[in-house]
C-alpha cells in the first residue's frame, strides 16, 4: 500500500508568505494527525483529524497556522503569515484506529527566511 | 505537562555491539509507549508497549516496559551500521484527543564499522 505522503519535501519562503503543505494518508486512514519539530526540540503535537473533523487542535501555535481536511481525505496546513519561528520539519502521520500506531511521512521542511 | 525523556542524547559504538536506549515519562492517563526509528526522514514504527513487563521482539530488536517505574527500554543486539539512526520514545496520553503523542528528543545511534 502507498504509504503517507507529504509535499512539497522542502520549501523556502519569505516572512510574510503564505505556505500550504499537504498531506495525503493512507488510503481508508479516518485518523489524521500533524506534527513539528523546530529545531533542537522534540516532535509536538500540532492537531488530529478524524475524518473531516478536528478532534483535538490544542497543539496549534496560533491563529496563523489552519489545518482543514475537507471530504476526510487528504488534508492542508496553511501558515500564514509565516514568521521565522515557523520553521522546521512539519510531519503528517495517519492510523486505522486510535490505538494503531502511526505510519509518518516524510515530513516538510519548512524553511522561513 | 506531559514528558518523555530519553538518554543517552547520542550514542556511537561499534558493529557487533549490544545498545540500550531508555525512555522515561511522565504523561496523564498513559495509553502506551511507542518506539520509532528515523534514518532520513519518516520515522518508522518499531513497537508499541501498553502492558508492563511482556517483552516484544523483532529480530535484534526487544523493548519491554515498566509501568511502576515508568520508564521502557530499547535493546539492540549485535548492531549493524544499518542500525545508525535516531530513535524516538513517544507516549500516548488521552488529553483533549483519544491519542495524542508526545516525543522525547530521540536518541542518536551511530554505529561504526
């Protein structure tokens, strides 16, 4: 089965822009979850979907970062503005059921200059 | 808040070898422990721990988990250079979402020739 897929690999940006990463699960995953690591630091929590609908969205930063997965597919995570803070590697993981453990992506690096 | 710490922070030995990696936590209403394992870029699951004591095992690889002391350790016998990656501990606690991990900052093994 293809596994998480995430794109792009890597982006630069300017502080201000506007980013848009996607994440695309495994197919028949209802269970879809973001996560970041700044550099230094470790992997956190940013949000889970379950099917279209946000669970838990207490990981998210702030009002500039939204996350919508609309028709419980794939799903998007916009910052913007970005702010230099923003960078790091931006993971997308997704499960069958809560209990699973999750398959990852490949993560974007986000690069805010 | 919840942790997870694991040490040693980094870790290089030779081919043939045996490595323990411990994890610690400290996590309201723990569901389970979860070992990773991260060579370029998707960590890739290796285990996941909900009863103290029963030791899983693939191949080299074992972890076992002590619920008292909260703490769970990774053991790799007769390592290989393809065994040089970061290794990740994650637990999952209920919080707001039915599964939500929170990471240590991994361990670093090099495994030298």
């Amino acid at each position: 089965e293809a596994g998480v897929t995430q794109f792009p690999s890597h982006s630069v940006i300017e502080k201000g822009q506007t980013v848009t990463l996607r994440c695309d699960p495994i197919s028949g995953h209802d269970n879809l979850y973001w996560y970041r690591r700044v550099m230094g630091k470790e992997i956190k929590f940013l949000l889970h979907f379950v099917k279209e609908s946000k669970q838990d969205e207490s990981g998210m930063p702030n009002n500039r970062f939204l996350a919508e997965r609309t028709g419980g597919t794939y799903s998007t995570l916009k910052v913007q503005p970005a702010e230099l803070e923003d960078s790091g590697v931006y993971f997308c993981a997704s499960s069958q059921d809560v209990r699973d453990g999750y398959t990852f992506g490949s993560g974007t690096r986000l690069t805010v200059v | 808040e919840d942790k997870v710490v694991q040490s040693p922070l980094s870790l290089v030995v030779h081919e043939g070898d045996t490595v323990t990696l411990n994890c610690s936590y400290e996590v309201t209403n723990f569901r389970s422990l979860l070992w990773y394992k991260q060579e370029k870029k998707a960590p890739t699951f290796l285990f996941m721990l909900t009863s103290s004591g029963i030791e899983k095992k693939s191949g080299r690889l074992s972890s076992i988990l002590d619920k008292k002391e909260l703490s769970s350790i990774l053991n790799i016998t007769a390592t290989q250079t393809g065994d040089s990656a970061i290794y990740l501990c994650a637990v999952g606690g209920s919080g707001g979402s039915n599964y939500k991990l929170t990471f240590g900052k991994g361990t670093l093994l090099t495994v030298n020739p």
